[in-house]
C-alpha cells in the first residue's frame, strides 16, 4: 500500500525547485560572489572590497548579515 499521492509527489518536487532557486539566488548575491572582508569599525560591523573606503565598496550594519545586505545594495550604487 502506498501512502503517496500524485499531488503529494508533485508538491514535493516543487517544494525542491522553489529552495534551490532561492539557494541560487543567494549563490548570486555580490556579497557571496566577491567575498568582501568583514571587519567591525566603530560600532557597527564593515563588509569591504577594495584597498578603502574611497576606492572600495563597502557595506555597513549592526551585524554582519546586514553589513552584507548593505553591500549587496551599495554594489548596484552608480558613481555620482
């Protein structure tokens, strides 16, 4: 006797796809791709890629995880 159904098999497997397209969206972030250095300045938490701030990009935030979404922000920033 089997206890899965058509629609059961068809959820999972579209509860797979849904989590690998979000783990490929993370993947895809320019904070995981460039890997910028984490470093607490002040008091808040700093993710830098470059040699400085004034030639870098640079994310900050009270914790890394938001110093990393601030980064990934600042990264499509155009230069004014």
């Amino acid at each position: 006797m089997s206890y899965a159904t058509e629609q059961g098999i068809l959820n999972g497997q579209w509860n797979a796809a849904e989590l690998a397209c979000r783990a490929a969206e993370q993947q895809a972030r320019p904070s995981v791709i460039h890997k910028p250095k984490i470093y607490i300045d002040g008091d808040q938490w700093c993710a830098l890629y470059g040699d400085n701030l004034h030639d870098g990009v640079a994310g900050f935030g009270d914790s890394p995880e938001k110093a990393m979404l601030d980064f990934d922000i600042n990264w499509t920033k155009e230069i004014t």
